[in-house]
C-alpha cells in the first residue's frame, strides 16, 4: 500500500495518498497491510466558489484576506504551479489517488454524531484506570483484552496488536450512550507505537508518560521530531459541534505554555506545526514572543499541502479569497547546540515543499511519516516521534490527543479483497487507457484539421498570386 505515489529528485514535490499514507504507517517497513483504511469518493471536479451578490458583499470578500495571508500566497504560489506542472507530466491521464473504500449508503455513515463519537466517549470513560501492568502482563497473541484501558499504552511487540476494550459502567450514563458500554471496541496498535490519551490542555499526563516510557523501555526523553496539528479556533467548524476547537488564539497560546515543549525537544530536533490561512495564527507561531521564539526554534521550511481533483486541479480556484485549497506546515528547528542562535524569521530563505493529494474525508491529513523519512534521510526505529493533537497511532510515534486511537477503532477499516482490488486495478487501468487513447486521437484530429488548413492555404496562394498578377497587368495596359 503505496504513501507517496510520486515525488521528484530533489524530494521538493510529493504527490501522496491520503488514505493510503495513514494506513502504511500502520505497519513496520516492508511489513504487508491486509485492511484498508475507510475513505470517502476522490473528488471528481473542483468546488465553484461562491459568488458575493452585491458590491457590498464583495468588498467583504476582499477584506477578509488580509495582507500576510495575501504575501504567504504570492510566495507559493510559483512553486504551487510549479509542483503541480512537474506530477501532471508525470501522471498524464492518471488518477491522482489510489482506489478507495468508502461508505455509500447514508445509514452506513462511518462517523456518528459528536455525543456518540467512540473516541469522546472513550476518553471520557477510561478515569478510572489501572496501571500500565494490566496490558503488559497478557501475552501478545494478536488480541489483547481489557475491560479498562490506561490512558497511556505502549506496544512493545514488533507487529500490530488488537486491544479489546470495554468501558467501565458509569451510573450518570445517558440512554442514548448506555449500548457503548455493554460492546467491546477493538483498535489495531501500530507496532512500536505508544499512544496517551488525553486532553491536550495539560501538560502533566505528557510528562509522566514520557518518563514512564524512558525507565520501562528505555525510550529517549526527548524527541527529533515533534508534529503538531492545534484545533485553532474555526467558526464554520464549530458550528457543526463536532470537534473540540479552542475559542481564542490566546487559549492556543496558553495551552501550549502549559506544556512545556521545549523539555521534549531533542536538539537538532524538528519541530512542525500545521496553521490556518490565517494572519492571527501565522503571527502566534512566527511573530514577536509567538512559539518558535519562545521554544528557541527558527523556521527552516514549509511544506504546502495542495488539495487536488483527482485529475489534479485544485479543489477550488487557487486564488479564490474565499478560501484556500491548500494548508501549510511550518517546520522548524531545534539548534543543535545550547550555544548556537539562528536568526530571526524572515532573516533567511526558507526551503519550500509542495505535497498534492486527493483530499480525504473532512479534516483529516495525509500521514506525514513517508515523506519526513525521506527528506531527512531517517530509516525507521532511528529517530523518535512525538505527534500532539493526533488522531491515529502510527508504527514507532508517540501520539498524544483526546482522540489519540480514534483511527484506529476497526470500524474505520475494512479488510483486502485481492480478487475485488485486482478487478477494481484493472477496471481503473483500462478507463485510463481508454482516456489516453482519447486524448491522444482528439489531438491528433486537431493536428490533422490544422495540417488540412495549412495545406488548403498554400493551395490557395498561387491562385491569389495569378489573379493579382492579372490585375497588375490589367492596370498597366490601360
């Protein structure tokens, strides 16, 4: 199961499945994944963007892009166009993303509504725990099954291993959400991979659980690479009361503060988070006494993530005001000495990455893992990873959030059918076949009409000379 399904020489561009990222890291290198990861249909056409119906509304449009965001997209945008001209000569008539499994029918929805979320409820009924013990005294047979689960877990096997979990019964439990508590939910732990699962906003479950890994199993204290995606504050997002978002950027700002990052850093480490398009957030990470200045990180890169159609157009009009169709990722770094200091941002040039991709099911990202191996030259079980606001588990990465496992809950997968996966490989390969050929004949019919015209032209040049001619010679006989 592929990540990345193309990147140039330089590793600058990446065209990566989104679906496809997420569950290879679900396995060790060159180990096999017999189960895909639950995705929604590839997006066949870009999104029209709205159109403001009065002058009034359009000058609102204009004012909401403010003057940082409208830099930030004068920067990318060459290498945006760039990237994305580099994997159309590439993939030609081919899809930008591999087959997908998704559900259709709209009583088979994956994701239930926010009270009922496996993953809230999970983490809100797991309080009462026992130690670490109650998982590492079972056997790694494949299953392991608990009727409580620590908030901190740690597989320590080579392979991927099931976690059978129920919740404890809680007097206080509505009606609507007494059926969780009587059904085991079975998530796949990635091998080598330790999740805490928490809220964010406290930094003290973090710290435990990082010593707790160092004396058990000897783990660093310290991280190469940090990845963060905050829930900055999002009004359309909120509104749906799905996801848990900070009210403020301020309420960012403090929660980070609270957690003490810089103690995790490892040095020469990477630290990268992902922002909004928007000003205030780009300012709370890279502005005067933002986070990287309070971590002591300089930014070093960003990395653009570019939401395509699956024949590679943007999802909506690249310079639409209304909303971006792509993301980015601030990567920063750690100085390799107490002593070293980089210069402020802005002071240097800052590398550029784009990385297209079919967009998934809402919010969710590709899985970054590939695509940080290959740029920084790590093989996997040689560096360490701790990924903050997470919502799967991924082979050798801490991950910590409120929703640390929710990914990998088995009802987000679904098993592989090579029978079905060849028919569907074949099925693919001839209607791109079928559109090449297409493509190819449309063009060599318009050579052809341009070839007809060109020769009819000529045709008709002598004709016109000899009548000229007569006209000339008529003119001086008179």
């Amino acid at each position: 199961m592929a990540a990345i399904l193309w990147h140039n020489e330089d590793f600058t561009v990446f065209l990566i499945d989104t679906p496809g990222s997420i569950a290879a890291a679900q396995a060790a290198k060159d180990q096999p994944i017999n189960f895909h990861l639950l995705s929604q249909k590839a997006l066949d056409h870009p999104w029209s963007v709205p159109v403001p119906k009065t002058a009034k509304a359009a000058k609102n449009v204009e004012l909401q892009e403010s003057s940082t965001v409208a830099e930030v997209h004068k920067q990318v945008m060459p290498y945006i166009t760039d990237a994305l001209q580099q994997i159309g000569g590439v993939m030609h008539s081919r899809s930008w993303c591999e087959p997908r499994r998704y559900v259709a029918r709209e009583d088979e929805k994956l994701y239930s509504k926010y009270k009922n979320d496996p993953a809230y409820v999970l983490n809100d009924g797991v309080d009462q725990t026992t130690d670490v013990e109650t998982f590492e005294n079972h056997h790694y047979d494949g299953r392991t099954d608990s009727t409580i689960v620590s908030k901190y877990f740690h597989n320590k096997s080579d392979r991927i291993i099931t976690l059978s979990i129920k919740l404890k019964y809680k007097e206080s439990v509505s009606a609507t959400n007494f059926a969780l508590y009587d059904m085991p939910f079975c998530f796949r732990i990635p091998p080598r991979a330790t999740f805490l699962l928490g809220d964010c906003a406290n930094g003290g479950p973090l710290r435990d659980a990082v010593a707790t890994s160092h004396y058990k199993y000897n783990h660093p204290k310290r991280f190469d690479l940090i990845l963060m995606d905050p829930p900055w504050p999002n009004q359309s997002v909120l509104d749906t009361k799905y996801y848990r978002l900070a009210n403020s950027v301020n309420d960012i700002r403090d929660m980070f503060k609270r957690m003490d990052l810089d103690a995790y850093m490892a040095p020469g480490g990477f630290v990268c988070i992902w922002v909004t398009n928007n000003s205030k957030v780009r300012e709370l990470v890279l502005g005067q006494d933002g986070l990287f200045e309070m971590w002591g990180v300089s930014l070093i890169e960003e990395w653009v993530w570019v939401k395509t159609t699956n024949k590679g157009q943007p999802m909506l009009d690249i310079n639409s005001k209304w909303r971006k169709p792509y993301e980015v990722l601030l990567v920063g770094q750690v100085p390799r000495t107490v002593w070293a200091i980089f210069p402020p941002v802005g002071n240097w040039h800052v590398n550029k990455r784009v990385i297209a991709g079919v967009p998934d099911v809402h919010s969710r990202k590709p899985c970054l893992k590939s695509v940080f191996e290959k740029v920084a030259g790590w093989e996997e079980g040689q560096y360490t990873a701790l990924e903050i606001f997470g919502r799967v588990c991924v082979s050798g990465w801490f991950t910590w959030g409120d929703q640390a496992m929710l990914y990998n809950w088995d009802r987000h997968w679904v098993s592989s059918q090579p029978e079905v996966e060849e028919a569907e490989k074949k099925k693919q390969k001839e209607k791109e076949e079928k559109e090449e050929k297409e493509e190819k004949e449309e063009k060599e019919e318009k050579e052809e009409k341009e070839e007809n015209r060109e020769t009819e032209e000529k045709a008709a040049s002598p004709e016109k000379a000899v009548v000229g001619e007569k006209r000339k010679a008529s003119s001086v006989e008179e």
